[in-house]
C-alpha cells in the first residue's frame, strides 16, 4: 500500500525518519511546482535519488565530480550504444578511464546532493510505493540514513517547526534502545557531541541547553536531529513524574479492582 | 451504582462518534453543531462538547464512553472529560497524515494529565491510502511498548477489540 501525503504536513526528515526506523524498501516520488524527485531505499538505506533537470547518468556524474573531463564525457556519450550505466560503469574501468571506486564516490555524491536538496522542500506532494526499485541498469550505492538526517536536521532553519515537534523542553533524553542503533557510525558536530555528552535521566533539555549556553532554538535542532535519526527517545524524567503524581493526588481516580476490569473485558466480548 | 469511564480523543474528523456509535447501547449523546469554519469541506457537523456512549455491565457497573471535540478551539473540555477515567483512545485518521501532528499534540497532552493507560486506534484502515498502524506508530513518535491497533470505526468488531486492547493494558 503507497503511502500519499503532503511535506507541509510530513517533511522530508519525517520520511526519512520513518524508512530507517521501518527499515522499509521502496521509491519516495516527491513533487511540485515544476520539480520532482525520485528517491529508492532498500532496508532502509538510501540506495538511489534523482532530480528532474539534474544529470542523471553516469556519465555527468563522472563529469561533475571531475573523474572525467567534459570531452571525454562527449566522446564516450557519442560511441556507447547503452543506456544502462552498468554496463557502461564496467566498460569505464576495463577501459582504464576510471577505477571503480571513482564511481562508487561519484555516485554516492551525487545521490547526497539529490537529497539535500529535498531538505530545503517544504511543500510538495509525496508517495511511498513500496518494494519499487530502480531499474537494473541502475548503479546503486547503499548509504545509511542517520548521518543524512542529522546533516538535514542542521539545515532547518523554521523554529515554528521545531517547536510543533518538539514543544516541551522539560522533557529528558536516553538513548534509543533499538540494538541496531549505530552512534559510532555516525559523523557528529562538536556541540551535537557535547548535547550527547550530558544524556542523563536528571538531566532536561532545557538543563542540557543552559549547561552549553545554547539558544532554544539550537537546542531544538540539535535534539530533533539525534531523535529523527532514532539515536535518542525523550521521555519525563523523574523529579517531574513526582511532581505530576502530587498534583494528580486530587483528580486521579480510586485504584480500580482487577475483578472489575475483568468483568468489562468479559462484557466487552460478550457484545 | 459504579460507573468508570473511557475517553475517545483524537483530531477533528478522525472517527470519535462513529467509533462510540459501534458499540454504545443507547444512542449516543452527541452535541453536534454545523460548522461555520473552513472545516467545512471536510463533514458538515462537529462534535462542539462531547459525545457520551454508554455499556451497561450488570446492574452494579455501567461504562461510560465519552467523545472530546476535535475541533482545537474546545481543548478547553478536554481536561474536564478527562478527569477520573479508566484510560483512553487516541482515534487517528490513517488515511490523512495532515493530522498527524495535531494528533501527536493531543496524544502529549493527554499523557502529561497522569499516567494513565491508553492505546492508539489506527483508524480508517478500510481505505485506499490509509498508514499501516506501525508506519503511524512511527510518525506519531508512539513509545515501542504503546498499543497501536488498526481500526474501523464502524465496524462493531474493530471498535471491541480496541477497547478490549486498552482495558488489557488497564489490567497491566
């Protein structure tokens, strides 16, 4: 089933927050106004993105990041006889142009730069089909998500958005317990670092921003970026969960008997 | 006489009176009103104070489902509605992901009242575009160990079945 919406109401962080989490294979078909992109992951690894009116074969890949000179690109594009740049990735190498892993580079920064350019998207409409994929001919690079969202969470620059997402500073944070969580793979700013340097149940956001002298508005990024990338959960921490249980000691209901939960549930399954 | 009670939230239009209708044994008390706002071109009459549904257990117990609006300008009744309840379900439309967020609001708000028990109702899972429920768990940044159940809200069977979930998570 595609998953259809609008980036004004779920951004491309979001998107990216849901593939790496779900570890979801598919293309992610963005557009708009005279723009549109096509992105591929696979298991949850960007594997593939393309913009229109940006060069899409290997060939001006080679080009822009310099692995070939531009008349080399023409004489190439002139004698080969196929589209797929698999087929012409290897008759590159063999013929001695370029080494095989100037193409994976070349490839992968090219994909990168298809993909910032999605962070600056706020409008647009989006679909998820899953299990779609590039064609074969296709070369493909699988690179992980979180990097790629916590260098896209640096680039937001609307506070209203960051406030939607992450309104209350009085929250805690731990770090993520899903075990494939990968924080030594990933390439993190000094201050980011110094955020995750005072993770703590005792400690708060808001207490974390003033030990660093940080604005609300970097601490929002940052937070949102390492809980988009699924390095950290938030949660309340403890001083406050006493506080909320005092003040809940007047309007919370009576302990409730097991017996009378059990009768709803067997009047529940009897409806 | 003992009554307990359930709270159905969720954002505007996201199922909350149908969801009660499915399995209330009276007809449901609903204050519904036309709308006045742009909302219009979504459904033609909103929930203003509350929807109120009710399952007789036997002649000691009697449940109460109570409906919020979903419109945000009557949040106030929120806190009203909430207090005292059993647990509650935060009704989510799948199928339009422009209110995940107001329903990621409503679900914060809620749990920052008490520790009480809920569980996320995935509705409308009956159409074309609808998010699989652990998509929305996702987008809605559900803890791992929330219930997020896949509902239709008029469909009786779907609608027992969240309640049944929610009062075993009560029973935790």
């Amino acid at each position: 089933m595609a998953l259809k919406g609008n980036l004004k109401d779920f951004n491309v962080t979001q998107l990216f927050n849901l593939v790496n989490l779900a570890r979801k294979t598919g293309a992610l078909t963005i557009e708009g106004r005279d723009k549109r992109a096509e992105v591929c992951f696979k298991e949850g690894r960007l594997v593939y993105a393309s913009l229109n009116g940006q060069e899409r074969g290997l060939i001006g890949m080679l080009e822009k990041a310099g692995k070939i000179s531009s008349e080399q690109s023409r004489v190439i594009r002139a004698r080969s006889r196929s589209n797929a740049d698999k087929e012409l990735g290897l008759l590159l190498i063999n013929a001695g142009y370029v080494t095989q892993e100037d193409i994976v580079r070349s490839v992968r920064a090219h994909t990168l730069d298809v993909v910032y350019v999605l962070f600056t998207w706020t409008d647009g409409s989006f679909v998820f089909e899953p299990n779609k994929l590039p064609s074969e001919g296709a070369i493909t690079v699988p690179i992980n998500l979180e990097n790629i969202i916590m260098e896209g969470s640096r680039r937001v620059k609307e506070y209203e958005m960051l406030q939607n997402e992450l309104p209350d500073l009085d929250l805690a944070l731990k770090f993520t317990e899903r075990p494939d969580s990968r924080l030594r793979d990933i390439n993190l700013t000094v201050e980011e670092w110094r955020v995750i340097s005072f993770i703590n149940p005792r400690n708060t956001i808001r207490q974390i921003a003033k030990a660093n002298s940080m604005s609300d508005f970097k601490i929002r990024r940052i937070v949102y970026g390492l809980l988009s990338a699924g390095l950290v959960d938030l949660f309340i921490p403890e001083e406050l969960k006493k506080v909320a249980t005092a003040s809940e000691a007047v309007s919370a209901p009576p302990p409730v008997k097991r017996s009378l939960i059990l009768r709803l549930i067997d009047k529940v399954k009897r409806m | 006489m003992q009554t307990v009670k359930i709270v159905v939230t969720g954002p505007f239009n996201a199922g909350k009176t149908e969801f009660i209708s499915s399995v209330s044994e009276i007809e449901v008390v609903s204050t519904e009103q036309k709308i006045t706002d742009g909302a219009q071109v979504v459904k033609a009459q909103t929930t203003v104070a509350m929807d109120f549904g009710r399952i007789t257990v036997d002649d000691d117990l009697v449940l109460y489902v109570f409906g919020t609006p979903g419109q945000k300008r009557f949040d106030f009744m929120w806190d009203i509605l909430s207090e005292g309840m059993l647990g509650f379900v935060v009704l989510v439309d799948s199928a339009r992901p422009e209110t995940f967020r107001e329903a990621k609001m409503i679900l914060d708000r809620f749990r920052s009242y008490s520790p009480t028990p809920y569980v996320i109702a995935a509705n409308k899972q009956d159409m074309e575009n609808a998010w699989p429920p652990e998509d929305l768990r996702i987008a809605l940044r559900a803890p791992s160990n929330t219930k997020v159940l896949s509902c239709v809200a008029t469909d009786r069977q779907s609608v027992k079945n969240v309640l049944l979930e929610l009062l075993y998570s009560i029973l935790e």
